[in-house]
C-alpha cells in the first residue's frame, strides 16, 4: 500500500514522465545537499513512525501504535505540513515541535513524543546516526525477495523526497560535519528538558517499556490502547484517501539557488530558499490585515538582519516598502521602492509569464517599477504623479509588448480615476484626444467615458491572457462604474440612437456574479498549484492547539456522543487552501453587493452580505475592508435600533480596530457623534465635529472628495438645525457645483434634497419644489429607491406647506412612499412619513378626527415612539404636539395633558442641552 503516492508529481498526470517532473522540482526545492539539522532528524524519525518498514507492517493496517485509519492519517497530515511551514526563516525547537506533537499524540497519551525524545537522546557516537539512517532506507525500499507492492512510502512522494533528501545530506557529510550534528543534537534535546514534562497515565507503567516501533509487540496494542479505541468510528470515510486531501506542488519557485546557507557560514538551523520566501509572503499578509499591530522600527530591523543573512533576497526591500506604506511613511516607502527594483536588476518582471530562459530578462522591470510607482502616488494623494507614472507605463508595455503588465496598469488606471476625482481630462493618458481616436471619434471623451473604456480594455485583455484576479477585479470595477453611471452611448445621433438614461441594476449583478467565479477558476486552472508556498501548511500547524483543546472538551461528553474524530480535527485544525488573494477578491465581491444594495435601498439585503462578508472571509480579509464591514453593520444599527446599540457595537470594533489607526471607524464614531448631536439639539458639538471632518480631507484638489463632500452636507445640515437658512442653502449650492463638477450625480440627487429641505423650513415651499422634483428625477435615473422614496416624502410635505388646498394630492404622494418607507426605512424616516401622513389627514377639510380618530392617532403613537428611541427632540416634540391637539379636538383631556408634558419636554431639551462635555464620551 502506497501512502501518498505520486503526490505533486504524478498524482495528476497519470504518466512517469510527470512523476519524474515533479520530483526532480522537489528535489530542487529541498536542495542537493540541503544542511541536515536535529529537527530534521526529529521529522525523519517521525516518519519512520507514520510508514515503518514493510517487512515488520505484518499485514496489518493501520501500523502500531495508531488504533484507527484516521489516527494513523491524522499523523501523515501533520509531517506532511511539518515539511513545508514556513513560520519563520529559523526552524523550530523541540518544545515547540513536541508542544504541536501533542495534538495528533493525545489519543496514545504521549507515546509518540516519549518514542521521540527516547530516540533522539540515544544517538550519542556517529555510529548511532549511521544506524539512524540505515533505518530510514527500509522506509523507501522493499525488502529483500518482496514485491513492489508491498512498498509504504513512494519515494516520490512529499515525505519520500524529505527523506531522500536527509539521507543523501547524511551521507555526504565529512566526519567533523557528522560531529559537529551530534553536539546540535545534544543542544537541540537539552533545549526542551526543563521546559516539557511528558504527561503521564495510569495504564504506561514502570514495568512496561516500549521499544522501538519496529520491534513492539502488535498484540500489546489490544489491551494498552482499549480505552482510546472505544466511540471513535473507523469506517473509511473518516480519511482513508487522504490523498485526496493533500495537494503537493508541481513546481514552487524557479530559483537559481535551492538553499542559501552552508553551515559552515552559519551554525544555526535555517530554511531553505522557498520557505524563506513564503515567510516574506506572510509577512506580507500580516501588514495588509493589521499594519498598527507592526512596529516600524523593530520590522525594519528584522528585515535588515534578514537582508544581511542572504543579500540576494530582493524582496526584503519590498516588504520593507509596503511597511513604510502602511505606516505613511512617504519619504522611506519611495526609497525602498527605488531600492528593491535597483538591486533586483536582471529578474523579470512582476507580471511575465514566460519561462523561456532566453528572454531578456529586464523586459517587465522597468514597466513594473512604474506601475508601483502609480500606486505609491495614489495611495499618498498625488493623482498627477500617479497618471504620470502611469502613462510611462503604458507606453514601455506597448514598446516591450508587455501584455499582461499593460493590463494591469489599465486597472490601476481604472481605479485611481474611479477613487479621485478629475474634472479635466487634459494630459490624462498622453492626451485628451488618445482614447477618443483609438475608438475611432475625433472629439475627446469625458472622464467617464475614459474610464469604462479603460475598464473594457482591462476586462478584455484579462480575459485573453487568462488573469483570473485581475479579472474579478475588472468586473468588479465595472460593476461599481455601472451603480453610479448612467452608461450613454458614444454616439449617440441617428436612428439607432438610445435614450435610456437609466442605470442597470442587471448589469451590476451580472458583473458582480461573474467576478465571484475567481473561487471556481481557481480549482480549475491550476491557480491553486501556483500559489502553493507552505502559507497553508504553517497555518495548519498554528491551529492545531485549537484542535487539541477541543478533543479535550469533547472527552468529557459521553463517548456514544463522539463519532468521528478526525471530522473534528479536520474542522479546527485545517485552514482554507485557497490563497487570501482569491479570498479576498470574492469576498470583495460581496461587500460590493452590500453597497450596491445600500443605494437599491434594500437594509435586508445589506445585513446579510455584509454578515456573509464577516463571517465567511474575515480570516483573509485586509484590515481597511474587514473593518468597512464592520462599519455598514454599525450604521445599520444605528438607523433601525438607534444610537445605543450602534454605540456599543463601535466599542467592540475599537477593541479590533482602534480608531486612532483606523480611519474608517474614526469617520464612523465622528458621524454617530454628529447625528447624535443634531437630533439632541447640541448644535455647537455638531459644529465642532463638521470642523473635524474638515480637517481630516486632503488640500489636494480631487483628492479625498467623497470625505469633503461628507463634510460640506454635515455642514448645511448644522446650519439648517441652527435656522440660518441662507448660510445653508450657500453651502449646498456649493456643493452641488463641486459635484456636477465632479460628475457625482448619486451625491447630486442627496444634495437636490436637501436644498428642498431648507427652503420648505424657511417657509418658501415654491422654490422647494424644483429641487424636490429634480431629486426625484436622479433617485430614478439611478434607481435609488429608498432616497426616490424620502424625496416624495419631501415633495409630500412641499405640497402641503402650501395649503389646505393641496392636502388631497400630499396623501396620495404620501400612500405612494409608504411600502417602501416602511419595508425599508429607519427610524427616522418612519417617524417622518407617519408625521407626514397625520397633518395630511388634520389638514384636509374633508377629513374628520371625531369619525376616524385611530387614522391620526396610530400613526403619531408609532412616530413618537421611534423618536424616543432615536432622541430626536425637535420632530418628537413636533409628533406630541399634534398628539395633544388630536386628543383636544377629541375633548380627551388626561390624553392631552399627557401629551402636553412630553411636548413640554422634549422642546425644554432642545432649547437648553445639558451636559455637552459628556457628548463625545459613550
């Protein structure tokens, strides 16, 4: 019986040429003469274990001491992630192996970490190690006069090369090297002496001593191990393939050098050259998760020991540069930057896909370093030096027929226009006319036009170079492009001519599905095998003490209620396969449903893409996007449960994402304190936040103008609830300019709005109506509903603030918002529309309280009730006040004076706020 036969090599391929493919590139990967370490001696025995030589397997399966198939898999999963975790460049001592030991040991209480150090502390002459490896031969081979057959381990396998490998190291070793292996031996078995007490159990004794493995009684098994035997299922599912469960690499890295230290350089255990550069990968992963939980200083001195151990390490400095990123370190991230691409002279670029190995080699490098250069101006706030960089780009990818790089750069191109608003398309890639000739127009395209050609061109060279990531990207931009654009047609004269100037909701689920098959391309076109750089083995070997930990609570139920171990293990222990970048990528997917559905005006569908989004990709999200999902749950709190809820949940996201580091949940906490502040009437803690936010966005024109838009319409806001309409009104006319400008037209319909508002408070209802209908009219060029909704509610109101007269048609705007209103709304605009249709009903003169007093009254009750919730003095007192005039009208008097008081309240607290300095404290 072959264990992980033809893993990586074969497996796949069904032919011998593959399996000599695959084991000539793990052979390259652990090296010719890798350095033979005491950890290595550790592994090797452990394998002895798990496949011990078929002359003394008796026929029996699976091997002692293991007492189930899934037992005996259970260990064959742990060497096999033994053998590529990368958890840092040095490899780990025997505590640390024993303590991750413990969790596939604890149903045989410890033998194997006894049978281990046992084995380790009786090598004491070079004798012992020549015996040792001898040993490890039977492993491989068949015996004498045996058939093929009956061979345990192929040789070619994952475990088979580790050990192929350590015997050839051990073999070709001089004598003092063979020394000088004993006395790490000694040191690495001393080193976990005080530190690991082997835990002890009634049924191992004293008079019982077990052995070697080889030379254990088979029959002893029955009666030591008849207490972990019973409620644990055997059947074959439990893990009898377990090849299926393991997929090894063809191929890893194309390095020229398979291990970059000699021990003679360096006496301390060090990994090879693909484990090092996996461990840079995971460095990598912990900057874009949590960049405030890395010290600048202390990184960058890890990198520098690092660098100077193995120089040739280019992507030491890289790492570097995405630390200054992260930290906002303009001055250091560009030096590194330059660094890395000037001493990395002679690799290929970032994006070349071929292998041929008479390619010159600088082609891609220098398209390369442009591109990051881009990407280093844009996320610093410097849109002219990013276009800069990237037209260069552009224009060497062209030169060099650098496909894959140019299609990149379109993205980047893409996105920068997308994130920073232009309003000149003046210089924007080499000149305002390029596109539009390229498309065959002689007139220059406007910025969007621009950049859904950009984002098509893009799309289409994925597409044909089969970039998976880069294509979900695509698609995703695209579908963010088509939620806020109305898509025109180029040409748009003659008889083909199309009028629609609606956005297409289809068209972004049609984007957003198809972005989402990443995960399904993945499997599929061999990306899994790509990304394969031990990542997913040291995450296995991490969660192991969460596996353990629950065998132990699970060993306190009934045994009748444990049927399968190994599902558990399998549950806690084995992380996902699929690289973070894919992960991210569909789960990015999702996050943008929940936006889209926040414009659609859905707040189902919003919760539950984004608890989809945290629940099934938090492990691989970035910090920025794991706490956007963090922040679209609080502001759903805050709308349908009020501001104490919300608060509390933004204490338990500061506890994983501080504000002071994180910008999204500071803007979060400023704009909870502002709402907050309005609805109480504490006007001067509304203006101080509005000056806050002010000061948050960058000077640079174009740069953080979704954060200075936010700022200018809290602003009017402020304004209109301190009754200086004009100021107010200034200030929105403002910013409907900027955002015309800037081609905005979703914050365009939010602004129409709240012009209307200000002029229906300050009594001018007439010139209100204009701004209500034009809102209107963008809420259904865009679909938004919710907000076509709160407009008609305004255009509701507009009417009747004009009259008795038009009471009739207010009611029937008012039954006309209301399913949307009440199926999707908050509290606030709830409250507002049943207000609304109360003074409808009271303003109308053929309307009667005394006939139909619960047409008034429930309404009102519901509206006060949601305002309560909300602290919303200024519209609850307004909803007590028509309460206390009902119930007069009705000659209750005990109802209206109840009423009275609360009116009473509710305006004393709006005119005299106490306490302000509290308001920043929650």
């Amino acid at each position: 019986m072959n264990v992980f036969a033809g893993v990586g090599g074969s497996a796949g391929e069904g032919g011998g040429a593959g399996a000599g493919t695959g084991a000539a590139a793990r052979d390259a990967d652990f090296g010719a003469l890798p350095e033979l370490t005491p950890h290595k001696m550790a592994v090797c025995h452990l394998v002895q274990v798990f496949a011990p030589p078929a002359q003394q397997q008796q026929q029996q399966a699976p091997p002692f001491p293991f007492d189930s198939v899934a037992h005996h898999n259970r260990l064959g999963l742990f060497l096999f992630a033994l053998t590529r975790s990368c958890e840092d460049f040095l490899e780990p001592p025997l505590e640390e192996l024993l303590r991750q030991l413990k969790a596939v040991d604890d149903l045989v209480n410890g033998w194997l970490c006894e049978q281990l150090t046992t084995t380790l502390a009786g090598l004491n002459s070079p004798d012992d190690l020549f015996n040792f490896f001898e040993k490890l031969r039977g492993v491989l081979t068949s015996p004498e006069g045996g058939n093929v057959e009956d061979e345990f381990l192929d040789p070619n396998s994952q475990l088979g090369v580790f050990l192929r490998c350590c015997i050839l190291a051990f073999h070709s070793m001089t004598f003092e090297g063979v020394c000088h292996l004993l006395a790490n031996l000694v040191a690495y078995c001393n080193s976990a002496e005080a530190s690991y007490d082997l835990a002890e159990d009634e049924d191992f004794n004293g008079e019982m001593e077990m052995g070697d493995p080889m030379d254990a009684d088979i029959g002893v098994r029955s009666g030591v191990f008849d207490r972990y035997t019973q409620g644990y299922a055997t059947e074959s599912h439990m893990g009898e393939s377990s090849s299926s469960l393991i997929h090894a690499p063809i191929s890893l890295h194309n390095f020229d050098e398979a291990d970059i230290f000699k021990a003679e350089d360096n006496p301390t255990c060090l990994r090879s050259r693909w484990q090092l550069e996996a461990f840079l990968n995971q460095q990598a992963d912990v900057l874009e998760k949590d960049p405030s939980s890395v010290p600048l200083n202390s990184f960058n001195n890890t990198m520098t020991q690092l660098q100077t151990l193995a120089p040739e390490l280019h992507r030491v400095q890289f790492l570097q540069y995405l630390n200054a990123l992260c930290h906002d370190d303009y001055v250091a991230s560009l030096d590194h930057l330059h660094r890395y691409f000037d001493y990395s002279a002679g690799m290929q670029g970032l994006f070349s896909r071929s292998l041929s190995p008479h390619q010159d080699n600088i082609v891609g490098k220098y398209e390369s370093a442009l591109l990051c250069l881009g990407n280093l101006h844009c996320y610093f706030g410097h849109p002219k030096k990013a276009l800069e960089a990237f037209t260069e780009a552009v224009r060497v990818s062209q030169m060099n027929n650098d496909d894959s790089c140019l299609a990149y750069i379109l993205g980047a191109i893409s996105n920068l226009l997308s994130k920073i608003g232009i309003s000149s398309t003046v210089g924007l890639i080499g000149s305002r006319y390029s596109l539009g000739n390229n498309i065959g127009l002689g007139t220059p395209l406007s910025i969007q036009q621009q950049l859904l050609v950009l984002l098509k061109r893009s799309l289409k060279r994925a597409d044909m170079l089969k970039l998976t990531s880069l294509l979900s990207f695509d698609h995703i931009s695209l579908a963010k492009f088509d939620l806020k654009h109305v898509q025109r047609p180029l040409v748009s004269f003659g008889p083909n001519g199309s009028t629609k100037l609606r956005t297409c909701p289809a068209d972004v689920c049609k984007n957003l599905r198809l972005s989402s098959h990443v995960l399904s391309d993945f499997g599929a076109d061999g990306l899994a095998i790509a990304n394969d750089n031990g990542s997913f083995s040291t995450s296995w070997l991490r969660n192991l003490s969460d596996a353990s930990s629950s065998w132990r609570s699970s060993s306190t139920k009934p045994r009748k209620l444990i049927t399968n171990d190994f599902d558990n293990f399998h549950f806690h222990a084995q992380p996902s396969p699929i690289p973070t970048s894919v992960l991210q990528l569909a789960g990015s997917a999702y996050l943008m449903r929940a936006t889209a559905w926040e414009h659609y005006g859905s707040a189902p569908m919003v919760r539950m893409n984004t608890l989809v989004y945290a629940t099934c990709f938090a492990d691989a999200a970035s910090s920025s996007e794991l706490s956007l999902a963090y922040v679209k749950l609080i502001e759903q709190l805050a709308v349908f449960k009020g501001y104490s809820a919300a608060f509390c949940a933004l204490k338990l996201a500061e506890e994983k994402f501080p504000s002071s580091t994180n910008s999204q949940i500071h803007l979060l906490k400023m704009q909870l304190l502002h709402e907050r502040a309005l609805h109480r009437g504490h006007l001067r803690i509304a203006q101080q936040i509005c000056d806050e936010f002010g000061v948050l966005s960058s000077s640079v024109s174009g740069v953080d103008i979704e954060l200075k838009t936010e700022a200018s319409l809290r602003r009017a806001r402020t304004l209109l609830a301190a009754k200086q309409f004009s100021q107010a009104a200034a200030v929105a006319n403002s910013l409907f300019t900027t955002c015309y400008k800037y081609n905005m037209q979703v914050e365009n319909a939010s602004v129409l709005l709240l012009l209307a508002e200000i002029h229906r408070k300050s009594d001018n209802a007439v010139l209100g109506l204009p701004y209500a209908l034009a809102s209107q009219s963008f809420c259904k060029s865009f679909n938004l509903d919710l907000l076509e909704a709160s407009a008609t509610l305004t255009l509701a109101e507009l009417w009747l603030a004009l009259g008795s007269n038009h009471a009739k048609r207010a009611l029937s705007l008012v039954y006309q918002s209301l399913p949307m209103i009440l199926g999707h709304g908050g509290l606030e605009l709830r409250a507002r529309s049943q207000i609304v249709l109360a003074k409808c009903h009271l303003t109308d003169p053929e309307f009667s309280v005394s006939e139909d007093p619960c047409a008034v009254l429930d309404p009102l009750n519901q509206a006060a009730e949601d305002l309560q919730v909300l602290e919303y003095h200024e519209m609850a007192a307004e909803a007590y006040y028509l309460k206390a005039m009902t119930y007069n009208h009705l000659g209750k008097e005990y109802e209206r004076e109840e009423a009275a008081v609360c009116f009473k309240e509710h305006v004393t607290a709006l005119e005299n706020p106490c306490d302000e300095e509290d308001l920043l404290a929650y």
